[in-house]
C-alpha cells in the first residue's frame, strides 16, 4: 500500500536517492502508482482531500496534488523487467531532475508537510444562477444568486437582494452552500 501520510512517507522518500517524476493522464495517477508498486517500484503520490458538495450532499476524495505527475525511484522503475509494458504505456513521460538532490530536498519537505498536516481542497459545486445560502461573515444567513465563479481566487460573487437594492459581494467559497 501506498503511503499517504505520516512518518511512513517521510521515511519513504528519505530513503530513495534518486527520484524522477512520471507525466501520465489525469486520473491514472493513482492505479499507475499501485502498478508500479507491485512491481516493487517506490513511489510517492502526494494527495490532497478534495471535498465536493451537490445536492446537498458532501462528498471528499484524496486527489494528486500534482495531476498528472507522480514520483518513483529512478533506478527502480528504469530497465526494471517487473514493470509491465501495460505499465510503462501509461506513462507519457520520464522527467529527470536536473538537481536529484534539490528534488529529493524539496520531496522531503513535502513529505513532511503530509505527514504532520492533511490537504485540504473544498469544492463547491454551483452554477451561475444557482441560489446559495452564506453560512458565515457578515452576509451569515442571506439567499443569494451566484452572478459569476471564480475558482481561482476561491471566491463566488453573488447578487443578494434585500431592502429591494441589489448588491454584489465576494464571499469566500467555505461560507456557501448550494440550496436546492
């Protein structure tokens, strides 16, 4: 099994001397690790917890916090026969550091991070013109209508109604929930 946190994972990337980053399609992070540690290849696959709400309904899955990237063992995933050829064609590049001991420096430390901390990554799942309800700041209990999205700030920028004026406000992505 793949570690995913604690002192596991840092002993796990303490203990390779050489790694190399693999490029795959998103969403064969995970059964390519699994793969390749059958094929007794280290990896290290950093996830993060990604929470969703729809329906009214919350739902959390561990993600790659790298999509498309994970981290193996060079020595051991290069000419290893024990990989599968089904294995390697889900692998669309072999990156190799240009510094292995800056990359194992900076796996180190997220490891690290892992082990003493859990990633968070909260999704809301709206539209625009979706009705949501703020949980919390100074909106806390206003209906408002998602005008537009933005992802990238972790904001949504709402229309809320009140005394017959129409104001528009930034309110952060943790205080809204979607109403059906």
């Amino acid at each position: 099994m793949i570690p995913t946190e604690g002192p596991k994972l840092v002993e796990l990337v303490r203990a390779v001397e050489r790694w190399a980053a693999l490029r795959t399609a998103a969403r064969w992070e995970k059964s390519l690790a699994q793969a390749l540690e059958q094929a007794g290849v280290p990896v290290f696959l950093p996830l993060l917890t990604r929470w969703t709400s729809s329906q009214g309904r919350r739902r959390e899955s561990l993600v790659p916090l790298f999509s498309g990237y994970l981290f193996v063992s060079e020595p051991d995933f290069l000419g290893n026969p024990r990989v599968l050829a089904v294995t390697r064609r889900k692998v669309a590049q072999v990156l190799r550091p240009p510094d292995p001991r800056r990359l194992h420096a900076e796996l180190l430390d997220l490891a690290r991070l892992l082990s003493e901390r859990q990633l968070v990554q909260e999704r809301l799942v709206a539209q625009v013109g979706d009705v949501v309800r703020i949980l919390g700041g100074p909106l806390q209990g206003f209906l408002g209508r998602v005008v537009r999205l933005k992802p990238n700030r972790w904001a949504l920028v709402l229309e809320i109604s009140f005394l017959g004026l129409r104001l528009e406000a930034e309110v952060d992505e943790r205080w809204v929930e979607k109403v059906d």
